[in-house]
C-alpha cells in the first residue's frame, strides 16, 4: 500500500494535462498512487491518460458526469493509502511538493490538512506568490473571512476524514472546497507550508463561478455564525458578506455596523471557544483596520476616532508602520 494517492479528477483538460500528469510523475518522492478520474470528458483527454506506461497510475472513467465534488468523494472512497495529495489537471506540482508535505504531515500527525503556498502563472500574466496562514489557529480565524488554503496543493490525512466522516458537499459548487475546510476545522487543525509547492495556472478554460455562489457563499457564512452561537438577521448576513468579499460600502454608518458585527463574533467566541481569542482578536483587529483605512479619502478623521473608540482597534494585527501611516491620512483628511 502506498503513502499517498495522488487525486486527480480530469474534465476536458487535453490542453494542460500533460505537464500536470508529468509533474507529479516527476516528483522526488516516491511512494505514492496516482488516481487520474475521468469525468466524461469529451476532448482527448482520456486518450492522453492512456497513453501512461507507468505502474504508479490508476485509471477510473466515470460512467456518468459527476462534477468535481462527488468526483473527488469517489477518489477518497477508493484510496487506501495513509494521505491522499489533491491536484488539479491544469497545474504543476513542483518536484518537492510531495517530499515536503510527507515530511510535515508524519511530523504532524494531529494535522488533517496541509497546504502550501503558489505562484500563479498564465499566458500574458505576470507570475505572483502568495502565501497563507501557516498556524492552525491563525489559519483557522483567517476561514472567517477567506479561503486561504490552495485547493490543489492540499494532502488529507485519510484517517482522519473517515473518522469523522467528512467528504465534499456537492450542493457548494464552485466553493466546495472553502465549505469543506470550515467543516474540517471544527475536527482537526489545518495547516499550509510557507514553501511554494504548486504552480497555479490561470487560463480562459477554467471554471467560472455559477450564478448561485453567492448564495452559496452565505450559507457557509450561515454555518460559521451558527457554530459561534450568535443570532444574526438579514442585515448581519449581507455586512459579513461585504466583509468577506472586500467589498466595503462607501457610506459614513459602514464602519459602525460593522464594529457592531465584528463585536458579536468576539461575544459569541467568548461563549463557544470556537477560535484562539487572542488571535480571533488580531483577526479581526486587522478587518476593522482594512474598514476604516477604506474610507479614509472621505471620511478622515472621522475614521481614526472610530478606529479607536472600539476595543478592535486597541489590538489591530497590522505593523506599527501601516498604523501611522493610516493615523496620517486622517489627520491630512481633518478640517477642524
């Protein structure tokens, strides 16, 4: 039995899939399966699989089309192996990956999932790193807001999956993977690795978010206010939504239902133990930062004066550095 099976759905991917297939064939470590599934494709992307001469490399074709996520559900069914490595079939795994995440997870063996950092790439594109949380419970606050671990450069440990009976949610299309790492979290700590693993290909192909993803979006929202024990509205519903996607109204009363909000995550932490509170306070000490800093053209010191008149904004997870340069901003923005 191998140490890990690589799981690699493949859907109409003939134009990626060889430097994919390749990359992980490539890799410094050895032990491992590859389970290449086939989700009806109808380019030549099966004929392309085929033509693999290597023991390593199992082959499933689907009979009928089953999306990514119960794909994926299928592949974790069928692995018997310690861990089980996602990659995608655009991508490329860069030859230490494995290596590298072997290595943490057997010296972590309380850790159920591990990413690692990307670097983008594509035709036409400049390439960009980008790092995430490392620490499983800064990692763990950061799910409030964001998605911050890399699909394709997740490893799973599968004793831990099966024991807590954790597969895919197909209903969370295009975000099932947020959706199932807030679910993990409340099992087991997450991680990722601060190297860079994976190259991210971003090309026209690729997925595009269906017209339900909000909706989507805010029921994991949903589910991590329910887990925090907080009663929310409408109201509350659409400020986190802003909160999580960025997109921070303009108006003078943001800030102030936001706090508001902000607030109710702490008081609901302080019930639950749900997250780290000091780190639940940085967190959300540097959304409160981001909140205010957003409107400081218009608002100046009006601003800073709400920065400051919230306990969020006495434990701000920004450097000292960014602190006076917004305090700055809303001092040149002031018109006594």
């Amino acid at each position: 039995m191998p140490t890990v099976t690589v799981l690699m759905p493949v859907y109409n991917a003939e134009k990626y899939l060889r430097p994919a297939i390749e990359s992980i064939l490539r890799q410094t470590y050895r032990d491992f399966s590859f389970l290449l599934l086939d989700d009806c494709s109808r380019d030549q992307s099966w004929p392309i699989m085929q033509s693999y001469n290597d023991a390593r490399i199992r082959l499933v074709h689907n009979a009928t089309n089953l999306g990514l996520a119960q794909s994926l559900n299928k592949g974790i069914g069928l692995a018997d192996s310690k861990y089980i490595a996602r990659m995608d079939n655009d991508d490329i795994s860069l030859p230490n990956r494995l290596a590298r995440q072997v290595a943490f997870m057997e010296a972590h063996p309380t850790i159920g999932i591990c990413g690692a950092a990307i670097r983008t790439f594509g035709e036409g594109m400049k390439p960009q790193n980008l790092f995430f949380p490392c620490h499983p419970q800064v990692l763990h606050c950061s799910l409030l807001f964001t998605n911050n671990i890399a699909h394709p450069t997740s490893i799973f440990n599968r004793e831990l999956l099966e024991r807590h009976s954790l597969l895919y949610d197909a209903s969370f299309r295009n975000i099932e993977d947020y959706e199932m790492w807030v679910r993990c979290a409340r099992y087991f700590p997450i991680a990722n690795l601060k190297q860079i693993l994976l190259l991210y290909r971003k090309h026209p192909e690729q997925l595009t978010k269906n017209k339900n993803w909000v909706s989507y979006y805010r029921m994991v929202s949903e589910n991590q206010l329910k887990e925090l024990a907080i009663g929310y509205n409408s109201e509350d519903l659409a400020i986190y939504h802003a909160l999580k996607t960025g997109d921070f109204y303009q108006t003078e009363d943001f800030p102030v239902k936001a706090v508001i909000f902000l607030e109710k995550i702490i008081q609901g932490n302080h019930k639950t133990h749900t997250y780290d509170q000091a780190i639940l306070y940085r967190e959300l000490g540097t959304m409160w930062w981001h909140i205010c800093n957003f409107g400081v053209k218009r608002f100046g010191h009006e601003r800073w004066q709400a920065f400051r008149s919230s306990l969020l904004g006495h434990h701000p997870g920004v450097n000292f550095v960014k602190l006076c340069k917004f305090a700055s901003k809303c001092l040149l923005r002031w018109s006594p």
